[in-house]
C-alpha cells in the first residue's frame, strides 16, 4: 500500500493559488487509540494544521496542533463550543474525522441504566450530527478545497451481538446519516465527500472495556479475549494509515459505507 502521507491528492484549485495553502485536519478522540495516531501521523506533515478535541488535556510540542478541551458527552457544551472548532479561513483541504467513539453499558435490556442508554447515543450518533452539521455549515462554499468527512463506524452497525444494543444501533444510525449526508451533498452540488468506515478490531481501550464484560452480559466474550491472547487485534497505527489513505485517495472509493479489511 502506498504511504498515505506522500498521497495528498489536490482537487478543485488552480495549482499557485492552493499549494500554499495549508490542510486542515479536525479529529475527535484525538488523546488516545486511533486518534492520537491520527495525529501523530498527520504532523509529521509541515503543511497540516490540526485540531485534536478530546475530553483529556493533551499537550503536543507542535506549532501546528490545537487542542480543544471538550467533553462530547455533554451536548450542551459541544453546542456552546462549536464555533470555537471551525476556522474560518481558506485551506487547501479540509478533513473531519468523527473518531470518538464509546462502548457503552455491555449488558442485556433489562439490566441496562437509562443514563447510559442516553449517553452512548449521544457520543456515538448526536456529537457526530452536530459537528458534521457545522462542517457542512461553515465549509460547504470553500469548493476550492477538496472537503472529506470520515465517521468512524464499526462492523457492528450491521450485527446484532447481545450485550451492545446500544453501540450497534448508535453505529448504525452514524451509517445512515453518512449515507444520507452524501446524498445531500451531491443533491446540494457542493462537493463535499462523507464517509463512515469500519476500522477493524483495533487495540485499543475499548477493546479492555470490552474484555472486562461479564459472559451473561456478552455471549462473544471469550472470542474477543482470544483475538487479544491470540494477537489478533491491528494496531491503531495500522488503521490511522488506512483512514489516510482513504481520505488521500477519495477518488478510488465510491461508495459511503466502507471497511478498513477490504482496501
């Protein structure tokens, strides 16, 4: 595969007006898994300028980082926060990546508290609205730039697995706004890309999270142990460079719903 730092594909711009323009990269999640690779990645490239927004402090030695210290639980906060996430100037490109993401409550309806029925839906599906909402909002004229939205979505979006009601129904709907998102792009003519991409089963916290489920709570639990005993899990170094290879490489991925196996 290709490195996907040397594939910046640039589009839509006349070559002396754009190359000195920056790219601007706005990931959530960014203090751990496969945000921070994401942005470890990303800065090793001078001409990236990125916004990490995460609920923990981060400090990166980085002229070109910022981070933004929100809690995407809190809804209400992210509504307060959301013109402090997109700058309003020209880039040559300009990339969302909706990588938060939350396990959630692993356990059967019934035993489930009505908080964190509220809350997975509000990191996994609502945050990601609103923030795709603004994106649209405040780039969908720049159509010098070449404009990509990326939802972290999962393979379990399309199952049903006991115990993660929650997370498969957030993932899925996060599929169907991306789909829909798409629809309106190329309905609206205004060029944007949106896609929500599988990323494996990646080494991560969630993956403990995940192990530390009781069996009544979660019938695959001694498959999931075994993919770690087993070394079996990607690294979320391996899936970052996947994510930018798609969102490098647009041109060569039509479809919205896409998994990071299968490129």
């Amino acid at each position: 595969m290709p490195n996907p730092k040397h594939r910046l594909g640039i589009k839509y711009l006349k070559p002396k007006t754009i190359m000195s323009l920056s790219s601007l990269y706005i990931i959530t999640g960014s203090s751990k898994g496969i945000g921070e690779a994401l942005v470890d990645l990303l800065l090793e490239e001078d001409d990236s300028e990125v916004i990490g927004i995460s609920r923990s402090k981060v400090k990166k030695e980085n002229p070109n980082y910022t981070h933004l210290e929100i809690d995407l639980g809190q809804i209400e906060e992210l509504i307060d926060r959301v013109g402090d996430i997109f700058p309003k100037k020209e880039f040559r490109k300009i990339v969302l990546i909706n990588n938060a993401g939350w396990i959630g409550e692993i356990d059967h309806f019934g035993h489930l508290k009505d908080q964190s029925i509220k809350n997975i839906f509000e990191i996994n599906t609502i945050a990601p609205a609103i923030l795709m909402n603004g994106f649209v909002k405040n780039y969908s004229n720049q159509v010098n730039a070449e404009r990509v939205v990326v939802n972290i979505s999962s393979g379990a979006a399309k199952k049903s697995i006991d115990g993660w009601s929650g997370y498969s129904a957030s993932k899925a709907a996060l599929d169907m706004m991306s789909k829909t998102a798409q629809l309106e792009a190329e309905l609206d003519k205004n060029g944007i890309r949106f896609f929500a991409v599988a990323p494996g089963v990646v080494d991560t916290e969630m993956q403990t999270e995940i192990r530390s489920a009781s069996e009544d709570s979660f019938s695959a639990l001694t498959k999931f142990k075994s993919l770690k005993e087993n070394n079996q899990l990607s690294s979320p170094n391996h899936a970052a460079e996947k994510l930018l290879f798609l969102i490098n490489n647009t041109d060569q991925f039509s479809e919205v719903l896409q998994d990071v196996r299968e490129f």
